[in-house]
C-alpha cells in the first residue's frame, strides 16, 4: 500500500444511491404506521437501503473489529492507567471477558481483535488475535511526530485489508472500536487540529483522571501541536504528527469499508477521531459512516458536530472497545427488518388516512 494507492482508492468511493433513498422514503410513509412515528429508526433504514442499493435491505452477517495500540505519550502522565493494560486487554478480549464480547454477543456480532501497535511481543499462535502489527507504540507526540508517514500508511493499509476481508466472508454491516493506554490524548489533538478548537475544549478524562490530570493532558496536546505544527488540509499528516497506529488503522478501516459499500459505524471518541480523519481524506466516507453514541467524554460533541452527523444513542458511555458499536449495531439491524419485513397499507388491508 503506497499513498498514491491511498489516494486513488479514495477517489473510487462513489455516494450511496440518492434514488433508492427516495424510493425507501416512499416505502417507509406508506407501512401500516403514521407517516415518520418510527422517528430516526427510519432515516437509518433509508441511508442503509441507499448503501446497499434496495429498498428492502438486509443484514446477514455483523462483524466489529477492535484494534489496538500503543501510544509514547503515556510518558507524560496523561492516563491514571500504565501501558501494560493494552496487552492485558486485549487477551481479556480474546478470551470474550470484556465488555465489548458481551454486547457483541448480545447483538450477534462477531468481534475481530486486531494488534496493529501494541507494544507487546504476543506468541505468534496466540487464538483470536490478528497479528497486524505495524510498530511497538508510537513515539511521544509532545516531542516530534508520533510515527512516521509511511507507518500511517501502513497502518491504513490494516485497516483497508480488514475491510476488504470482511467483504470477502459476506459481511455487510461492521462496527469499529479500539483499546490502547493513553489513546484519548492523540485523539483531543486530531479534534483540536482538525475542529480548530483549543485543547482545553477536546480533552475528557479518558480512564478517569482528576482535575490536574486534565490540565495536564491539555498542555500536552497543546505542546503536541505546537512542536508538530499538523496542516488541517493534510489528514495523513495529522495522523502521522499526532495520532496512533489504531487510529490511522481505524482511518484506513473506514475508508476501505466505503469503497466496499458497507455501511460502518464508529464507537465513541477515539473511533470518532479517526473517523474524523477518513472523512477529511475522502468526504465520500461520510455516507457510509454511523456514529453509535454520544460519548461521555467532553470533546466528543465537538467531535460530531465536525462530523456532522448525530449519534443513534446518547447513553453517556465512555469504554471504548466497540460497545457502543454493539449497541447501535443492533437498532440499525432493527431498521432494515421494519423497511423489510413491515406490511404497507396495501399489503396489510389497512385503511390509511386518506381511506
């Protein structure tokens, strides 16, 4: 994977079918309900009937793909939280103990867990974990780029891979969610770059830091942005001066998926941010794109706002993982079995307003 593929792969993704849309309007006001009362339930149904290019959409197979990472800036004291939890986290992933393999399980995804960064040597048999690694942590970005530009490369390349593999086993509705130490910091700064927004709008407390700890994590972000000095209008150099291997992986997830024509849905803050980037990349992206909740964390609303999209949910979360993923997951699939499965009047014999 090179740029220049990056780039052109970007320039293939093509909108979701505006004319399907209307026709699943059509469908959608004339089911045996008043017109609009199944509220946002339908504006999903409809973009998910305009992805998939059919009025009455499905969703056969649900995958999340969690990807981990880690991050240099821990060194400066921005997570209560050592790194050492990454690695531990994720074999809690693969062993289905954590949060997000109960609410998977609960919407009847699969959950891929993916190490693109981690610094940890995991065995090379290790089940359940996809060993894409593209480095050991990042750098610290308080001090100079967190990677390289062809580690950001790289790490979108993961992410494209993912999607392209998922297309391949028939999945058509993916969930995007990630863990690593120390991750909300390069995330407040892709905000603050790319929203234009001061440091002390885009940092929350990630793992529960108290109030100090939040004044030091904007002055961290702040010192980021000054020594690196990212361009809004270069995303891969956003990513590469001050984001993360998951992150640009998750970037590249968003992307590949869009070129694939599935629709993806976002976490929270950090699977937000990266999403963010995709977008900047490639504004294509944004029709495939779900964003499952409003996190908790306090630079998200800025976050969606820059997305421009509201959240399926609102249920003040901030894990992480893919859960809220899991969570929206599930309306989603809802929607597209009341545009599929629901009777119209016609069909039903029901009289409608008009008799």
């Amino acid at each position: 994977m090179t740029e220049k593929d990056l780039i052109e792969l970007a320039a293939s993704v093509k909108p979701p079918d505006r004319a399907v849309w209307v026709l699943a309007a059509e469908r959608l006001d004339n089911l045996t309900k008043p017109p609009g009362s199944l509220g946002r339930l339908e504006e999903i149904a409809g973009r998910i009937a305009a992805i998939q290019g059919r009025v009455k959409p499905v969703i056969t197979k649900k995958r999340i793909y969690t990807l981990a990472g880690d991050h240099g800036v821990t060194a400066e004291g921005v997570s209560p939280y050592p790194k050492e939890v990454t690695p531990q986290m994720v074999l809690n992933f693969i062993a289905g103990g954590a949060a997000i393999n109960v609410l998977a399980r609960h919407a009847g995804a699969e959950v891929r867990v993916v190490d693109v960064g981690v610094d940890f040597d995991f065995p090379p048999d290790t089940p359940g974990l996809l060993n894409r690694k593209v480095g050991r942590g990042t750098a610290n970005l308080a001090l100079g780029p967190a990677m390289t530009r062809g580690e950001v490369v790289a790490a979108m390349g993961v992410g494209i891979q993912l999607a392209d593999e998922a297309a391949a086993d028939g999945v058509n509705l993916l969930g995007v969610g990630e863990m690593g130490i120390g991750n909300t910091t390069p995330s407040a700064a892709i905000l603050s770059v790319f929203a234009g927004i001061a440091p002390e709008e885009a940092v929350g407390r990630g793992t529960g830091i108290d109030d100090a700890g939040l004044l030091k994590k904007a002055a961290v972000v702040r010192r980021g942005i000054e020594v690196n000095r990212p361009e809004q209008g270069d995303p891969l150099g956003v990513l590469e001066k001050v984001g993360g291997f998951e992150i640009a992986a998750m970037a590249g997830l968003y992307l590949g998926a869009a070129a694939k024509g599935i629709p993806v849905v976002a976490d929270g803050f950090i699977s937000g941010a990266a999403a963010l980037a995709a977008v900047r990349f490639c504004p294509e992206v944004a029709g495939y794109l779900f964003l499952s909740h409003l996190s908790g964390e306090r630079g998200h609303a800025a976050l969606v706002e820059a997305l421009g999209q509201k959240p399926v949910l609102d249920l003040n979360m901030r894990l992480g993982e893919g859960t809220g993923a899991a969570l929206a997951i599930s309306l989603i699939e809802a929607s597209t079995k009341i545009i599929s499965e629901m009777a119209t009047f016609a069909e039903a014999g029901v009289s409608n307003k008009e008799g």
